[in-house]
C-alpha cells in the first residue's frame, strides 16, 4: 500500500475517532438527562419519531462508526493474522456496508 493511502486511511481513523467521542458523549449525556427525568423508553421514542436533528445526529454517529471501524479491523486483522490483499479489503468493505445498513435500520426505527 503507497503512503498516501496509508495517510488517508490514518486521517480517516483519527477523524471519526474524534467525531465518535463527541457523538458517544452527547448520545450517553441525552440518555443520563432523560432517564433522570423520568422519561420511560416509549417517552424517549416517541419524541424521536419525526425529529429531524436526531436523524441528522445519529446518522453521523453512524457514518461514523461505519468509516472507524473497518479501518481499525484492517490493522487488527493484519498484524493478528497475516491477512492482506485484496481478500481483506473486501472483506472490510462488506462489513462497512453492513455497519452501515444496520445502522441506518437502526436510525430509521427511532425516526420514523
């Protein structure tokens, strides 16, 4: 792999690693708030549903892990198992799509 891969994939980990620590502060702060409050789970959901700037969030959050995670699999799998190629970056593209339909699923259930 050339080393302007190597540097976009290295930014790319770092970004979403910063953009995940906000996302998973926020997300943990909102729950601790509402429970406190007394909200119950079908409270939480129903002020979710239709609420485009929690869309707007959680489909961050989830881009987010979508981008972080395939990128810190592919050192793990590397150095763990000798897997590189081809083979392997197929491989991590697929879990990336599957993160992110997941994900989304996810996302769409608390918006819509």
């Amino acid at each position: 792999m050339n080393v302007k891969t190597q540097t976009i994939l290295w930014i790319a980990q770092r970004a979403s690693a910063a953009v995940l620590a906000l996302c998973v502060t926020v997300h943990l702060a909102t729950m601790v708030y509402a429970i406190r409050g007394g909200l119950s789970a079908a409270e939480i959901l129903s002020r979710t549903k239709g609420n485009a700037g929690w869309l707007a969030f959680y489909t961050v959050f989830v881009l987010a892990v979508t981008v972080h995670a395939p990128i810190g699999l592919r050192s793990v799998v590397t150095e763990w198992f000798g897997w590189r190629g081809a083979a392997r970056d197929v491989f991590l593209l697929g879990l990336a799509m599957l993160l992110a339909v997941m994900g989304m699923r996810a996302v769409l259930g608390v918006f819509l």
